[in-house]
C-alpha cells in the first residue's frame, strides 16, 4: 500500500522544480500531451485510491429504479470508494449525482449507530440497547396486536385480522426483506394496513 | 400497475430500458426522464443518434424537453384529453398497424349491448351507482361471456360469475373480423374518442394544434412492420385521480400501433425508489400476496380455499395455473402446520374488508383506529399527502418503530413537527412512544433489488453498517422469532397462525439471516425434500411444492446458482438481451408478450424488429430472449373447442398475450377497473376549470375521504385560482431522507422553491429568491420564489390559468431543507390504486412570509 506523500522542498528549489514540471514547454517540444508531458512530480507520487481497498463487491444503487450496478471498494471493513460498474448492460460503468452520493450517504455524518426511544411526552431521545428495544417492540406488538385481533365477524365470517397495527416501507428494501415483512405481518400476526411507497 | 394489468395481462414495464436505444420515437409523458432516470435516458439519446424522434409532453419544460425533438406543452392533468387524441387521430386517418392490431388484439370483439359509454352518457359509463358511488362492469362483459380479471383479483361482483366464465371454455369470444358490428370494440373506440379532436385537444390541454399534430405524425410514423416507437412515463401519470386511464390510454395507442412485444417498442413505466417493483411483486401492499395473488376478502366468496380457487382462477390463459401458485405459497408459509382441513393453512390468513391502503391508513391513524406502526425505510411526514393530517395521525399513535439510517422527519415529528412549531401541541401532549433504529444500507447487507424493467439484481455484503445497524432481514427475522416465542404456549384459535408459520432460516456469527436461503424459498422448492425448482413450470396445486413468489421462481434454480448475481452482459456483437446478467421475471424473458414481434404465421414483421420466429424444422420458437409464450406450440394451433379446452390449451398459436383469458390484448377491458372500461378526460378532484369534454367534470369514482382534517377545493373556487403541480429533481430522492441527509446531495439542492410563471409573479411583485406563501384548505407553506417560463399558462375558454411547480423532497431534516410540499395536498386519489393526486391540485399564491407559532420562539 503506497501513501499519498508530497515532498518537502524550500520555496526556490520548489520554483525550480514547478518550472521542470511544467509541461507547456515538454508539449512545445513535442512529448504526447496526454502522457509524458502532463506528467509532473506531484502526479507521479500519487497513486489510485482504489489500491488501498483489501475489498471489492458488486452493489446496486439504493435510490432510483433504474437499478445501476456499483462497486464497493473498502479498506479495514470500511467503505474508501463507490462506483459504476463498467460491466453493466444498464449504467456501463456511469452513476448519476444520487447514485454517485452512495459514498456520501454510507458515510454521512447524520448517520446514526445506536437504537434511541423516546417515551410517551418526553422531550427527547434517550439511547437504549439493541436488545432492549427488540423487546420492548415485541412486546408492544404483541399486545397492540392482541387488543385489536378480531376473529369472525358475528356472522361467523373469518376476518383472523388486527387493524390496530400499521406498516410503512418496502420500496427501498430487498425483494427478500418485503418478502419477511409481509409473511410476519400479515401471514403471522394479521396485519392488514400494510403498505409501502409504490402508491406514494 | 393495474393498467397494463388490465390491458397486456401484466402490471409491469414491457420492455428492458436497454432496448430503448432500438426505438424509432420515443414518448416521454408524465415523467421527466432526463432528470429523474438519468441513466435511462441515455439509451433514449442513443435512439436519438440514430435517427429517433424524441417527444416530450409535460406541463414543464425541462431537461427532457430541452433535449428532445419536441416537446408538447400540456396544461397538468389534461393527459387523457392529449392521448384520446392520437387515438382519434389514428384510427380517424387509418394509421393503425391493422396485420397487428386485428389479430393481438380485442379491435373486433363483441361487446353486451347493454354497454354504454361517456357519449351516451354525458360523462358516465353503464353501470354507475349515484348511491354507492361505484361502477358494475356487467355491462361491460363482451356479448354473452363473463370475462374474469387478468389482475391478481380475477374475481367480479356481479351475479352467477364463477359459472358465467364458464362459458369461455365453449369457444372463442364473439368476433367480428369486418370490424362493421356497431358494439365491436373498433367501433366503439371510434365513438368513444369521436370528440377528441385536435381542436378539443387545443382547448383542453392548452397544446398548440400544430403541435400536437406533429406528435400524431411522429408517432404514425414510426409504427408498423419496419418501426417502433416505445412510450416512457413515471408518477407524472400515476399520481392523479385518473392515473390509471392515463396509463391504459398509452396502452391503447400502442397495441392500435403494433409497438408492444417488438424490439424498441412497449411501455415503459419508470418506477421511482430502487425495488419499488419488488416492493409490489413481493407485495408489502394490503391486497395482494406475493405473485398477484388477491388477499382474500371477507365480503367475497373467499371464505375457504375452495372458494377462493374457484373465485379467482381463470378458466383460460396462463392464470389457469393460479391453484398451484396459491398453494404452493401457503406451502411456504405454514410448511406441516398446512393440511386439507386448513386449506394448506388458508384458514390462517387475515382477510380485508376495504382499501387498508396509505391513504385511509392515515385517517385510521388519526381516528386512533391504528395504535402501533412500523415506518421502515420511508418517510411519511414529507411522502404522505395532507402532511398535518398524517403528523396528527402520528400523534395519536401508541407507538411508532422508525428503522432508517438517520433521524427522520417521521422519526421526529414529536420535537420539530408542524403542529409542535405551530403551537398546537407540545411534545409533552404527544403520547406517542418512539423508536429509531439504525438501519444497514445496500452494501452492508446482501439481497436483491428488482428495477424498475422486471429485473432482480442481487448486491452483496461489503461492509459492517456502523455500530447497531441491523438490516431489515435482521429486524423482521428477530422480531419474528421473539414473537413466536412469546406465542409458544398459546392454545387460541388466534395465535395459531404466528405460531405455524415457518421461520427457520440459518443465520450467521452475528444473527443475520441468510438472504439467500429466503431467496431459495421465494424461487421454491420442493416439499417436504427441499429439492429447489427450475421455474414455475414445477409447481404443484397438491401440497408438494412450496413456492414464495410464483413469478420468481426460475431464480435460484439449483443450489449455488443465484442468477440475480449473475453478471454477464452480452459483448458488443451479442445480441444485446443480456440474459446473463441478472435475472428478469417471469423466467428470464426481458421483453413481455414477445410472441408479437412476429406475425400470426410466427415470422418476425421485419427484419429490422426481428425478435422473435417459429422454426418449422425444430418445432419450436426460436429468439435471442426467452419467448413469452409456450415454446412449441405451433402458430396455427387452435384450440379444440369439443373438448372445452382450460388454460393455455384455449388460447391459440397466434394469441400473444398469454395472461388475458382470450389471449389478446384488451383496449376494452371489460373487467378489473373501477372508473370505466376506456380512458375518458375528467378534470383533476381540484381544478380550476369545468371538463371541456363531458358534464362530469371529475373521475365520479375517484376516491375521496371525506375527513374535517382534508378539505377538499371546489371546481373553480376563486380562493385557489392556481394549478399547482410537485416534481422531483435528480439531487434529491423521494422523501428527501437519502439526499438531505447526505451532505454531497444537499449541497446540490441546498433548499426548496417554487417555480412560478414570469407573468403571474409580476402581477404579484415577486422576484426570484422572494419569499412566497402557497396556501390551500389544508394548510400553508413558506418557500422561495423561482420566476420561469418553464411553466406556461393556459388560456381555457378565455380564462388565464397559471400553474405553478414545487418540487416535494423537503423537510426540516437533515442539510436541504425547506417546507414540506405535502402540507398542501389532499387525500383523494385514483379508484383502482388509491394513489394520491399530488400532480394537479388548486392553490393559492401570495408573496410574503408565514407567521410564526408560538412554538417558534
Ligand atoms: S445512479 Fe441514478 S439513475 Fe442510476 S439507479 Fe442510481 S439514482 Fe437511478
């Protein structure tokens, strides 16, 4: 892994260099423009980002349904790069300004790492843990869902559904997690308000 | 996508957004392809360097417009006056593909006479209730057959249906070839948009006949053996009152121009957030089961799985397949807990008794109907239209889980909410308990997304999200299982359903289910071996196949073989299908119905739009792409109707459309919608105008709920003289979380705006960057001017009617923000989605700034 370095040099050496590395006069004297004279001290220490990532894995771009395929280049199990696949009948490689903020977005400072709740009139978050809130929620699914579950209607008529219970999402999620949500919510507890963006 | 539904016999976009660059004219309506698809829009260009027209017809001008042949200005709302149209003008000058159209086809078909239409009608179809307000489609069967819906709800109501379809295993559905009966559907289309003349066109829409005309032209033009012409739209149609008839208009135009099926030919519906055709294909939506299986209703025969089987399937065309896709997924939900007596565990499913879809939801919320709610990945508080209305619904939750990568407007609309800033509540009076959760994005988790052209792509798992981030497998998997741990004991009737359902997927190190062993039991398997299926071709009605998605199955067709991960595209000299890369339903075949690429004896119309032939000597259909019909059955196979021929066994070798019971493309459709069986112009719930066509100025079945917190504007109330139109824009996306959150995107689109035509903000004094406040009977926002002439006014029978453009990504969230668009609109929407109507509203304009509340100190 080579490091981005830039050689220290006093003021009049560094003149001097800089006018070496012009490549107006290497053009005039005909080296190709587009090699050999745009090379310059500088250019030459610096090396693709991409080298440094001890991982690559094919992505698709989390907006828009076009479906543009990315590469994710990390370092340490983190994210130091993402672009377009070239390999793709769709993008070729190209991402548009959203699919090109799927770094930004992986790494926006907003994001959050841990689980907050907010009880009933207070006034701000308190953080809690993972397994605090997977209970709790269950917990409150499972009552919610009790209070509200009808059975039949007088007639005898099968309803075997709650209405007190409503889900929001699914669009921005894997074929595989619509699939979760909706055989636990409406095959397993009889969730009916279940809806996500193809409407909105 | 009901509209293609009901027309081609899928809800989905017909063609891969690669082929594009093989049309010769391309529509882009209802959608600004070139800022909102932006990465699709070059395969229109690349039509374009090879010689396309390119037409773009939307209210605005943009970026498509600037970059296409012509553009078509149009006042918002008026689509289905501009597409009645061209289909007047082509079946007026006989500009139709007539080897096509006849044949793939329901041009000659015979309708009950009975039928009456718009004409007859002043506006109404046959059939209309003033009571309930609803429409019978009795008389809109075809003469003497009762024909089901090609809609996961196949099911009519209307009296003796499952015996009434009987009747198509008797015969053909009546025809007549000369197209001379006055009740065939030739005729009656030619009735129907008789009054859609360009001069009509003119008055309504606001479009320059010449104009206008051009476009007719374009679009003859480039149809028939030798060329195509392909039709792209997004939300701009499907958010209005009459989406669907927008979309089946399209529909109609191109099947009279022999575009569907074809290289370079379709429609192409461009859907906005990354798996929203997923989301809809595995359907996290209230009224259907994965594949486009209805959910069963209590107010239909679906009482038990007999019934339901009965009801809903087809006694013709491929949906006659439906028992074994309905059980093969109760075989996958309930496994050994399913038997004869639960109808595999049918017994175990919720029934619905009405639309429990976004809308009414939001009025369930406010009415404290719905106590708990799950939010995962979406945004409501800025994506729901009536934005108040949703942020008091949100306030009378007992809880609510919000699971995103950031804090949300949602997440905290108990702290910086309208209602909070205005004064009318204080966090301490919001009893609602919240939890935000983090959640993983697309690289820190593996599954697969489908695009908006039918096709499943699998991402991987690159990296750990940060600290708690889970994905929603994660979530939904944990919850599950602590659920059932908590149902365990429990001997209720209830109960019974959390605790058969089976939920046994390996999990790794740290507890994350693995996406592909879901993936295997979305593709299907069979039962109780768990040997995986080819396609759904293996599936059983008996109980020995489990099957999650019917329309995925073909995915995952060995172990080891996830053909969403495949990623092997077609080299330049390759035919371009792409089969390889990535996997499309149904079964890998990426443009739908393309039997129609060749003529009924099975040769392609041209060579030029070869896609698809019959190969005498192989006895078999031969193509580049996996054929969208069966793959021996000859061209001139007939059905033999002594033998009351079911399934695909009634539809011949020259019926492309193999979802439609009688295999051809329905421009009426007798069945399935709920506002009539052709598109007719009705005016937007809210407009400034009266329907220069017809009495009825609004959709008479457009949903409307009726809600003190929804008001809703009466035609031409003089308080809200403006169209109001929102947008997107490329930088943001959808509910802004994604791109105001993000700083890159922010600071693209740092702030929202309002587009307001040059002449209305001179009359007002407003410059460009002025504060603006844009009010309707909803509420009120704040939001800088941006003077255009992007937006052009309309002069309707002498009046001057302005329309102004708002794009709706903001919120106080995050780095971009501005106010939210959706505090302006209603909830009304269209009857057969119940998708809102927030691209053609009134409002009213001033400049100025709002007050501000007392929580704003
Ligand atoms: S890069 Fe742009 S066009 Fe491509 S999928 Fe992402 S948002 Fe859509």
């Amino acid at each position: 892994m080579t490091e981005r370095r830039r050689p220290r040099r006093s003021l009049t050496r560094k003149s001097a260099g800089a006018l070496a590395d012009w490549s107006v006069p290497r053009q005039l004297r005909g080296a190709p423009d587009k090699t050999k004279a745009a090379e310059s001290a500088m250019s030459r220490g610096l090396r693709p980002r991409l080298e440094q990532a001890d991982k690559v894995g094919t992505s698709i771009c989390p907006y828009c349904a076009v479906g543009c395929a990315q590469l994710i280049y990390a370092k340490d199990g983190k994210p130091i790069h993402v672009e377009g696949d070239p390999r793709s009948p769709i993008n070729q490689g190209t991402l548009c300004p959203k699919g090109a903020a799927t770094f930004g977005l992986m790494l926006s400072p907003q994001r959050l790492d841990h689980c907050l709740h907010r009880a009933p009139g207070a006034g701000e978050w308190r953080r809690v843990t993972l397994d605090w809130a997977m209970d709790r929620i269950a917990h409150l699914a499972k009552r919610t869902r009790d209070e509200g579950y009808v059975a039949r209607l007088p007639d005898g008529t099968r309803l075997n559904h709650t209405l007190s219970i409503g889900s929001l999402g699914g669009a921005t999620l894997d074929n595989e997690e619509n699939y979760l949500i909706k055989k636990l919510f409406s095959g397993g507890l009889g969730m009916v308000f279940l809806e996500n963006q193809a409407r909105v | 996508m009901p509209s293609l539904g009901a027309t081609y016999g899928r809800g989905a976009a017909t063609l891969p957004q690669w082929d594009l660059a093989n049309s010769d004219c391309v529509l882009v309506m209802g959608s600004n392809m070139a800022e909102n698809h932006p990465i699709a829009f070059r395969f229109v260009l690349q039509a374009k360097q090879r010689g396309a027209t390119v037409i773009h017809a939307d209210p605005r001008f943009t970026r498509t417009s600037a970059l296409a042949d012509i553009h078509a200005p149009l006042r918002a709302g008026s689509d289905i006056a501009f597409l009645g149209g061209l289909i007047h003008h082509v079946l007026e000058h006989d500009l139709w593909f007539r080897d096509y159209a006849l044949p793939y086809t329901n041009l000659s078909t015979i309708v009950d006479e009975e039928y009456q239409g718009p004409e007859e009608l002043d506006g109404l179809f046959s059939g209309w209730s003033e009571e309930s307000k609803r429409y019978s489609p009795q008389s809109w069967q075809y003469q003497g057959v009762m024909m089901p819906s090609s809609l996961a709800e196949a099911f009519i109501e209307t009296e003796g249906f499952c015996e009434a379809v009987k009747r198509l295993h008797e015969g053909p559905t009546p025809k007549d070839p000369t197209l001379q009966h006055p009740r065939c559907v030739y005729q009656i289309l030619k009735r129907h948009f008789a009054r859609y003349t360009p001069e009509m066109v003119e008055r309504a829409t606001g479009c320059p006949r010449e104009v206008f005309l051009k476009v007719a032209e374009a679009l003859a033009r480039n149809s028939g053996r030798e060329r195509t012409g392909a039709i792209c739209y997004a939300v701009g149609w499907t958010h209005h009152s009459t989406g669907v008839q927008m979309i089946r208009a399209a529909a109609i135009l191109q099947a009279l121009l022999g575009n569907v099926g074809r290289p370079g030919g379709g429609i192409l519906a461009l859907r906005g957030h990354t798996s929203i055709q997923g989301s809809t294909d595995i359907p996290t939506l209230y009224d259907m089961l994965p594949g486009y299986l209805p959910q069963p209703h209590a107010l239909k025969p679906h009482q038990d799985l007999a019934q339901y089987l009965e009801a809903e399937t087809n006694p013709t065309g491929w949906w006659h397949n439906f028992p074994k896709y309905a059980v093969s997924l109760l075989r996958a939900w309930y496994g050994g807990a399913g038997n004869k007596e639960n109808g595999f565990g049918y017994d175990f499913l919720p029934r619905i008794v009405g639309d429990h879809s976004q809308l009414p939801m939001t009025v369930a919320m406010r009415d404290g109907i719905i106590k708990g709610l799950f939010v995962m990945g979406q945004n409501p508080v800025v994506g729901g239209s009536n934005s108040l209305l949703v942020q008091r619904g949100l306030a009378q939750l007992d809880w609510m889980v919000v699971r995103d990568f950031a804090e949300t407007d949602t997440a905290s609309f108990w702290r910086d909410g309208h209602l909070v800033r205005s004064g009318e509540l204080r966090p301490e009076e919001i009893g609602t308990e919240v939890f935000l959760m983090p959640a993983s994005l697309s690289g820190e988790k593996a599954g697969s997304f489908t695009n908006t052209h039918r096709l499943l792509q699998w991402h991987d798992k690159v990296v750990d999200g940060p600290g708690d981030s889970r994905s929603e497998h994660w979530f939904t998997y944990h919850l599950g299982r602590r659920l059932k741990s908590l149902y365990a004991d429990s001997t209720r009737e209830e109960d019974q359903a959390i605790r058969a359902l089976t939920w046994d997927y390996p999990v790794d190190e740290e507890g994350e289910p693995d996406a592909e062993a879901v993936l295997q039991e979305i593709n299907g398997y069979t039962w109780p071996e768990r040997k995986l299926v080819q396609d759904f071709k293996e599936l059983k009605e008996d109980g020995s196949t489990a099957c999650g998605c019917w329309i995925y199955s073909g995915v995952f067709p060995e172990e080891g073989r996830n053909l969403a991960r495949a990623r092997k595209p077609d080299g330049p000299d390759g035919p371009g299908t792409h089969l390889g890369w990535g996997f499309a339903w149904p079964d890998n075949r990426r443009t739908l119905n393309n039997r129609a690429s060749a003529d009924p004896e099975g040769r392609p119309w041209s060579e030029r739009k070869r896609l698809v032939w019959w190969d005498e000597d192989k006895g078999e259909w031969q193509s580049p792409d996996k054929v969208d019909f069966i793959p021996t059955k000859r061209p001139d196979y007939e059905p033999d109707w002594e033998k009351k021929p079911a399934g695909m066994d009634a539809i011949s070798g020259h019926q492309p459309f193999i979802m439609i019971p009688d295999g051809v493309a329905g421009l009426f459709v007798p069945s399935g919608l709920k506002d009539g069986p052709l598109p007719a112009h009705f005016e937007p719930v809210e407009s400034p105008v009266s329907n220069p066509l017809y009495r009825q100025d609004a959709n008479p079945a457009a949903k409307r709920w009726e809600h003190a917190d929804n008001p809703i504007h009466a035609t031409g109330d003089p308080r809200f003289p403006h169209m109001l139109t929102t947008y997107r824009l490329t930088e943001q996306h959808s509910g802004g979380t994604p791109t105001r959150l993000v700083p890159t995107t922010a600071e693209l689109m740092p702030e929202g705006f309002c587009e307001i035509p040059t002449e209305l903000a001179a009359s007002l004094g407003i410059r460009s960057t002025d504060w603006v406040v844009l009010s309707t009977a909803r509420g009120e926002i704040e939001t800088r001017a941006l003077v255009t002439d992007r937006l052009q006014p309309f002069r309707l029978d002498g009046r001057l009617i302005f329309q102004l453009g708002l794009p709706w990504h903001y919120g106080w969230a995050g780095y971009a923000t501005g106010d939210i668009a959706n505090v302006l609109t209603a909830v009304v929407g269209d009857p057969n989605t119940a998708m809102h109507e927030n691209k053609a509203l009134t409002c009213a304009l001033r400049p100025g700034r709002l007050p501000r509340g007392k929580g704003e100190s």
